[in-house]
C-alpha cells in the first residue's frame, strides 16, 4: 500500500541561488535565510525520500539532484560546509577560504585598490598572526572534519511526472532556473515559485540599475512557467496580483506568512556573550538589523538620533546596525557616520554579525527599530518579539502584517516621526514594560508552522 506522501510525488527543491551565493559569502540574507530554514525542516520531518534538492552547476553546465536529509543538520548556515559537501569546494588550511574572503572584502572594500590591500593583508595575517584573523571574523580551517564528499549528487536532466518544482530563493538572477522550470511545466508538471516582493518593480530606485528589468523579465517569465504562486505576505500577493493584470494574465496566489522565530534559539533564551560583543555587555543599546542601505532607511535613522543626542545628552543610549554595507546608499550611510564624530561615539556597526551575535544582541537589546521604506515581509520584526523586544517599526507596505499591534510604528519619510516613535520607549521605561508584556503573552509564529502551511498547499491540501 503505497504510502500518502508517495501518492502525491516527490517535491524538488531548486537551490541554485544558495549555491550560488554560498560561493561569495558566508551569511545568508533575508530570502536565503527563509529558503535554508524551511527546507531543512521539511527534509527532517519528510524525509529525503520525498523531499529532494536540484542546482545548477554552472561549471558543468547541468543540473545536479542530492538527498538533503543526507546532510547533518546545521545549527547555523555555513556555505563552505554546504560547498564541500557538494564537492564544490577544497579545503585549505593554511588562509582563510576564497568564500571568506569575498565576504569579507565586499562589505570592507570600497574600491579596487583597498581591495587589494585588503586581501594582501589577509595573506599576510594567515602567516604571521592568525589569531588577528579571528578578531576579524575570519578563519584559517573552513570547516571542522576532512575534505571528503559528504553528500551524493546525480546528474538530473528531466524530473519525474506527477511531482512539484518549487522555488523559494532569488530565481530572477538564474535563467537556467526559469528554462528547467518551463520544461518540466511543458511536461504537465507542478511548478511552485514563491514570491518574496516586488520591489524591483514597485520600487526601483532602491536597487542596482541592472536588476529592475532583469526581475520584471523574470517575473514575466514566471507567469508562464509557474502554475502556483505562494506569497509571503498580502501585500505582496496584492503587488503580483497587479503586475499579472497589467500583463494580462492569471495567476494563483495564496499567502503563506513567515515566522517570528529565530532559527536555532528557543523563544526568550538568554544566548551566550560573543567575543566580538564584549564591548556592548552592559550597555543601553537600540538594535537596527538589516543591510545598511538607503531602503532600509539608515541614514535618516543616524540622523533622528543625532537630534535625539542634542536633547537627551548622556541619556543617550547607544545605537547597534547590525548588517553588511549595501550598494545603493551604503557608501552614503559610511561618510555621513565619519563625518560626526560625535555620532561615532553612540553608533557601532556589527558587521556580518553571526547568529548567536544577532541573538544576543536581540535578547539584550532596550528595543529595536526598523524604518525601512518597503519590504516584502520584514523578519527582524518578528525576531525581536521571538527575543521579547518591542519593535518601533515602519508603517510601510508589509510590515504591520509582522507583529500588528505588538510593535509602534512610524513614517519612514518623516523624520520626526522617527524621532517621536523611538524617543517614547527610550524616555518611557513603564510604557517599554506593557510593551513587552503584551508580547510576551502573544502567541509567535514558528518555522514548523511556516514549513507545515507551505508543504499543506504544495501538496494540494490548501489551495
């Protein structure tokens, strides 16, 4: 008797995009975080049997399938660890990885030649003081354990009938993604692609000029080749729905919520000190996660709290970024910080931070904040109630769908809205208190739940 997960077909999941990214840096962002999340449970509760995980290996110019509950579970994403067990990288122990280095010099590295100072000073660390390496984030072994391949892969030109495609990551960056996917729909399969938003489109002047209309291409491909389309939140199922009518075409959406949890920690752990935190044990700090770019709105947060520091004095507390530089207003955030020293001196930016650093600093944090313009959902809002931390967040596009009444919220484009909103909680301890009270009597999303909700609908128990 067959059993019911056999009768519905095996799902494949396209990870190209982590493979890929995983070759540049060894944090995940936002939409590969949630993509690594879900499929690892789903593996672990559904076995490799069902559950199976396809990429696009641009040496070879092939599709290759591996069982990802063959993979020892991962208490924190960690690409070279991902990359050996694929074969896709060697182990070398005497510098730091080529992933570590390209991480590390994309968030650091301004221009070509700091590049290359950089890099030079890597080398030469490695040789004459690797323990400097560490302060740095940066290690000379990759992974613990040896250079054997952990994981077996096949060659794949064709899935079966009768099963589901599904893409969760940025497929828009990967056209041999969009042609594998309109084949196996020309074959009568199930192609499920998740949308995260639409902010190329909606909102292009936050990205890098080339990635608008390669997304709008993309999207209009997915129109095609994909016959369901889960959405992480209602604004971003309305923003699809608009853009498919404007093409003229239908699509089916159904929303499918994200967690507030934070993968790893339970809900309101107390998480050990980092080394590279020591400095912040004991102070009053805000937290603002998410890459420092003008989307996110850093910039005029810097600038609320500069007036802030003028009317509060040593009340002050200090404000933590906690994210890498981005490419569109990065650069913008760095020289206006350098040029006040005084600002200096109340803002540090952890950059990269781990998980067990992001969780700490979630714990012990007097609240955070969030003001970006746009998002498609907006994770650190839900992370920080996971944490017990109230949360003066954005008013903007999807981002009261997080917590709801549990955060505040403010204008991104007005400035002493943001102001006003962080200026309550940090002068206010009684009212900090109800805050974090009602969240703390809430009941919080967890990626099991995301995972169950996603796997129900792929399988066609919720259309």
């Amino acid at each position: 008797m067959p059993s019911s997960e056999s009768r519905v077909g095996k799902i494949y999941f396209d990870i190209t995009d982590i493979v890929h990214f995983a070759r540049r840096s060894n944090r995940l962002t936002g939409i590969q975080r949630v993509e690594f999340n879900l499929i690892n449970l789903l593996a672990a509760k559904h076995g490799g049997e069902h559950i199976r995980c396809i990429f696009f290996q641009s040496s070879q110019r092939r599709y290759y399938e591996f069982d990802p509950a063959t993979r020892a579970p991962d208490a924190e994403f960690d690409a070279e660890r991902l990359l050996l067990d694929l074969g896709l990288m060697k182990v070398t122990a005497r510098y730091p990885s080529k992933v570590q280095i390209k991480g590390y010099l994309r968030t650091h590295a301004r221009n070509k030649r700091q590049r290359v100072l950089y890099k030079l000073k890597i080398y030469l660390l490695a040789w004459l003081s690797p323990e400097k390496l560490a302060q740095m984030g940066l290690s000379l072994m990759p992974v613990a354990g040896n250079s054997q391949v952990a994981v077996q892969k096949y060659k794949v030109d064709r899935l079966p009938e009768n099963c589901h495609l599904v893409h969760l990551g940025s497929s828009w960056f990967f056209p041999e993604a969009w042609r594998f996917a309109a084949q196996y729909k020309l074959c009568g399969g199930d192609v499920v692609q998740y949308v995260h938003d639409l902010i190329p489109v909606t909102h292009p002047e936050f990205m890098p000029a080339k990635e608008p209309p390669m997304f709008t291409h993309w999207l209009e491909q997915a129109l095609s080749y994909a016959t369901r389309f889960p959405c992480n939140s209602r604004w971003t199922a309305n923003d699809l729905q608009q853009f498919a009518r404007q093409k003229g075409a239908e699509c089916s959406l159904h929303v499918v919520p994200l967690a507030h949890e934070f993968m790893g920690f339970a809900r309101n752990s107390e998480p050990a000190l980092p080394d590279r935190l020591t400095s912040l044990a004991g102070c009053r700090f805000v937290l603002c996660v998410g890459t420092i770019e003008a989307r996110k709105n850093g910039l005029s947060l810097l600038k609320a709290w500069q007036q802030l520091m003028d009317e509060l004095g040593t009340d002050m507390p200090m404000l933590v970024f906690a994210g890498r530089y981005g490419k569109i207003g990065g650069d913008e955030f760095r020289d206006h910080l350098q040029a006040h020293p005084e600002l200096q001196k109340l803002v540090r930016v952890v950059d990269g931070p781990s998980d067990q650093a992001m969780a700490w600093m979630y714990r012990n944090c007097l609240f955070s904040t969030y003001p970006s313009h746009v998002e498609g959902w907006g994770l650190p809002v839900g992370e920080s109630a996971w944490f017990g931390r109230y949360c003066v967040a954005s008013q903007a596009s999807s981002i009261p769908e997080v917590c709801g009444e549990l955060a505040g919220y403010v204008n991104p484009n007005d400035l002493s809205s943001i102001k006003a909103g962080i200026l309550k909680p940090i002068t206010d301890p009684a009212y900090l208190r109800e805050r974090e009270a009602a969240i703390a009597a809430a009941p919080l999303r967890t990626w099991s739940d995301v995972a169950d909700d996603l796997y129900a609908y792929i399988v066609g128990k919720s259309h």
